[in-house]
C-alpha cells in the first residue's frame, strides 16, 4: 500500500484519530472557509510581494495611494483589471482581488475580519513593516511529494507539502494566525519545521540547509471588535501595531531531529492506516475539543448520544469541497 501524507493531516490524526476519520475520510466539512481563504489570500500576497520585491524598479507607493487602491478594490468593488496599473505593489493588490473575487469572501462587509479589505490592507501593513528586510528569495511555493520510507508492515510513504520560499539557507514557512503568541508557543520543538527541512535538503540536494525562518502574521486588530474603535483617527483600520502584528523567528533543525522524525513519522503511517480501515477509532476528548482555543467542528457529532444520531448529523454534515489532496491512499493492485 502506498500512503501519501503532509504536515496537516499528521497533526489531525495526531490531535485525535476520529477528526482525522471526519475530516480525511468522510470528507466532512471541519474549518471556516472564509478563515482559510483568508490565509489563502495572505501566503498569495506575500508571494506576489516577494516576486515583485525582486524586480528592478519597486518602490511603495505613498499611504494616500494605497488606501486609495484599497477602497476602490475592496469597498467599491471595482473590477480589477491588472494591465493597466503601473506600481508593481498596486499591481499586488489587484491580483489579490482578482483571486479574491473567486471566493464567498469576497462579497464579506469590509469591516468584517475575513473581508477582502482585511487582505488587502494587512498585505500592505506587511509590505511596510518589512519595506527594507533582506529575505534574499531562491523561490517560492514549492510543490512536493518525496518517498520517505518504509513502514514496519512493508507500507510505502510519501510525504507531500507545499515550501512557502526558500533562501540560500533557510525554508521560510508563513503563518496567518490570530493569535501570535499561541503560534510562538508551537515554534519549539516543531515537527513541521524538521520534517520541511528535510523536504527542502532533498529538493536543492544541500545537505547544510538547516533553518526554518517562520514568518508570523497576525490577524488581529482589524474591524468591528472593540479596539476598533481608536482606528477612526486613522486611515489603516488595523489598530494592531506593527511590531505586534508581525513576527519572524528561527527555528534551527539537527540531523538527528530529522532521523527521529523520520523514524515517528513511519511508525505513525501504520497506525494511521490502521484507524483508516477500522470501524471505530479513538476519540481524545476533551483535551483535542478546543484545541488551538477553536471548538473542534465535528462536536455535535461526537456529543450527540447514540450511534444513530451520529449517523444522521454525519449525513447532514456539509461536506469539503477544496479538498487539498495532503492525503491519499493506494491500495497495492
Ligand atoms: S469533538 Fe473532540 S473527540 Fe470529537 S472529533 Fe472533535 S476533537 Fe475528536
């Protein structure tokens, strides 16, 4: 057999087997899709940034031309037609817009958290905070499926992810999260930075490539929440500050935390195939059910009583329909 994995779904299964069971096997929908193409947007605009950045002739346009772009996209609702802007930042922008218009985000009120507005005005406060930074990029969303092993039962196991960038020396891996501080706690010690450095060493065949630079961007301060209110005084409606808002840390990853990860990693592949084939799976409630402080989306099912009654919510449960295919069994023929 054959199992294709990544980061997400290991730490799914990891967190508790049957959401891993609702939300990779049942295909049961288990996030807010206006919270995850919101980080959609944001990785896009970073990207775009970064690319633009490494082209002769960018600069930041003024503030008053940013709000400016900002409004007409987000709030007027123009229809962004990228040939005819010249600032490569605005130029930025639009793209995000255009690929915004393809999501229910796009119609959210503009000041609301997940709006477009939101994206576009946070990828502009990130343009600006890190307006002089030396993030000197090989590349950008590397796309990878690599053979990691053998498992004890003869099973093969590829691990599969997406690289956010690459430098000389280090992976850098975005984070769009609400909590900044949450996200530091998770940076140490960090399966997703040992495992994506190994990823990374076997992409660009450098074995010293050995840091994970995780770049924090938080979604805070933007809104109707009551902090809000002090934003009126000024036209970035973010009242979060800037040092408050972003964060770059590094992770450094040994020879020996990738051997080990490797090591986990197969032994988890047999149980996960395992838990796939089983009929009933365990349940790490309650300590997974607010994990991350966000109610674990499958609650009704895993309260609701009897058999049955989990049967008939689980019909009802609207299912995914972005699928990112982190996951995959095949069966030997
Ligand atoms: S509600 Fe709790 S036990 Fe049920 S799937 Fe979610 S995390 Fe697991």
């Amino acid at each position: 057999m054959k199992l294709y994995i990544d980061f997400s779904t290991l730490t799914l299964w990891r967190l508790c087997p049957q959401k891993f069971i609702f939300n990779s096997k049942l295909n049961l929908q288990g996030g807010n899709t206006d919270a995850l193409n919101f980080g959609t947007l944001m990785h896009l605009g970073v990207e775009l940034l970064g690319i633009s950045k490494q082209e002769a002739g960018f600069s930041l346009p003024s503030d008053e031309a940013i709000y400016n772009e900002i409004e007409a996209l987000a709030v007027e609702k123009q229809v962004p037609d990228c040939r005819t802007v010249i600032n490569p930042f605005l130029k930025v922008l639009h793209q995000l817009t255009d690929e915004a218009s393809q999501y229910p985000l796009f119609n959210i009120p503009s000041d609301e958290r997940r709006s477009l507005k939101h994206a576009l005005t946070l990828t502009a406060a990130y343009a600006k905070n890190y307006a002089n930074e030396d993030l000197k990029y090989k590349g950008f969303e590397h796309k990878f499926e690599i053979f990691l092993g053998k498992t004890a039962k003869g099973h093969e196991v590829y691990y599969r992810g997406t690289i956010d960038g690459l430098t000389k020396d280090s992976v850098i891996e975005r984070k769009t999260t609400y909590d900044l501080n949450a996200f530091t706690d998770l940076l140490s010690p960090n399966y997703q930075a040992v495992g994506y450095v190994w990823a990374a060493r076997e992409i660009s065949r450098d074995i010293n490539l050995s840091t994970v630079i995780f770049d924090g961007i938080s979604t805070k301060g933007f809104g109707k929440s009551a902090g809000a209110a002090n934003s009126v005084s000024s036209r970035w409606t973010i009242y979060t500050k800037p040092q408050d808002l972003f964060l770059r840390s590094k992770v450094k990853v040994t020879d020996y935390q990738i051997e080990a990860w490797k090591a986990q990693t197969l032994k988890d592949a047999d149980r996960i195939l395992e838990d796939y084939a089983s009929d009933a799976v365990s349940r790490n409630a309650p300590a997974a059910c607010q994990a991350y402080n966000t109610k674990c989306a499958y609650k009704a099912i895993c309260m609701s009583g009897s058999k049955e009654m989990e049967q008939t919510i689980i019909n009802s449960f609207a299912k995914q329909t972005e699928v990112w295919q982190g996951f995959e069994i095949q069966e030997d023929k």
